[in-house]
C-alpha cells in the first residue's frame, strides 16, 4: 500500500488528470489531497467533479480543507468574506465562471464535499495538513485558522516528532524538503507543477497543464 500526498490543485483539471494516469492508485493505496481544489486556475468545477467521483469509486481517498475552501465557504455569510473571495486576491472569480457565474450554479453535492472536508490526516510517521502547524502544540489542539492559513517559512519540527506535508505557500518549480517538514505547491495554476510525493519511499511525481510530466526523489531536494 502506498501513501500519496497531492498539493494543491486550484482548478487545474488537466494536471489532475495526468497525475491519476501517471499514479495509478489501487484500491489499497491512502490517497490524501491536501487542498486547494478550487480558484485561480481554469476548471474548478471539473476538478470536484473529478475527486467526487474518485471518491465514490476508492474508498482510501483522504480530501483536506484548504483556505480558498474555507474562503468559499464563508463567502456565503457576509459581503466582506464574498468581496475577499471575488477579489484578484483570492481568484473566486474564475472559480464561478467554472460553475456558470454565480453562487446558485454551484451544484449541491459540491457543496457538501467542501464542507465535509478534513482538517488534516494523521499517519505512523507523517502529518497531513494544508498550510502547516504551530510546532509546540499538539495536532489536534491546533487553532482552526492554522491548519488553513500557516506559513512554510515558519515552520518548525512539530512535538510529535512526525514530518508534516503540506501545501499552501509557493516554493516555485520543486517542493522544498526539510526533512521534518514538506512542502508540495508548486503553483500549479500559474504555469507551474501539480506535485505528489509517496510519504514513505519519497518518490516524487509532478504534472502539468500542459501534460507533462516528471518524476524524482524528495532525498535529491535535501
């Protein structure tokens, strides 16, 4: 059984697509996603297509709260949270223009899947999160925002003595690996690599929107 992790999307179907070609997960391989699926980039709507029907057909299938999740989310409740969501800040136009334009287009059963997302997936070895951890307080102890909106420059070995994977916060053309934690944006939305690490051999994938592809070992970025 493997234990994949997938950094953030952002609406970049094609790149998700390609990884699932490349990947081939079977039945017994955990795959964890790690947020991110919507905003910024150009199919939003097809990439919660794409994982609900993953999910209903591999049930080892682990989807992770991101910020511009949360950020949809809220978007709901006051006109600042839409604003913000709207804003060039935030790309949730280009994730309405997926759906139709509005609010109302978006389908029900997405909704529901980006509800129900996780806060973040634990493992013998690994922690499976967004944005990252405040090293000196335990996992599920966490505050909320944290798991969403951490930054990677400022994390640290966490007390668990586990090695975070993470997203969120841009490392440029490769994940960054510092040994205790990993980082795999790799800004796929703006011409970059969606990235997939395997956490227990450190095999590395990266995909593209162009469908291309890549493969390494996260030991060659220490």
């Amino acid at each position: 059984m493997r234990q994949i992790a997938i950094g953030d999307i952002h609406g970049c179907l094609r790149s998700l697509q390609t990884m699932m070609d490349v990947l081939e997960p079977t039945q017994t391989d955990l795959v964890v996603t790690l947020g991110d699926y919507v905003d910024r980039g150009p199919n939003s709507k097809g990439v919660i297509d794409y994982l609900l029907e993953f999910q209903r057909t591999h049930a080892n299938f682990v989807a992770l709260m991101g910020n511009h999740e949360i950020q949809m989310i809220r978007a709901l409740d006051t006109e600042q949270d839409r604003e913000r969501f709207l804003s060039g800040l935030c790309g949730g136009c280009e994730t309405l223009k997926s759906y139709g334009g509005s609010f109302e287009d978006v389908p029900e059963d997405h909704w529901t899947f980006i509800e129900n997302l996780k806060l973040y997936h634990e493992l013998d070895h690994h922690i499976l999160v967004h944005a990252g951890l405040e090293a000196q307080i335990p996992l599920d102890q966490q505050d909320r925002e944290t798991y969403y909106y951490h930054r990677f420059y400022s994390q640290e070995a966490h007390l668990s003595g586990k090695t975070v994977i993470c997203g969120h916060t841009i490392q440029g053309d490769l994940p960054t690996n510092l040994g205790y934690a990993v980082c795999l944006d790799t800004c796929a939305y703006g011409g970059g690599w969606l990235s997939a690490l395997d956490v227990d051999t450190g095999e590395l994938w990266q995909t593209n929107e162009q469908g291309e592809i890549r493969e390494r070992n996260l030991a060659d970025l220490s």
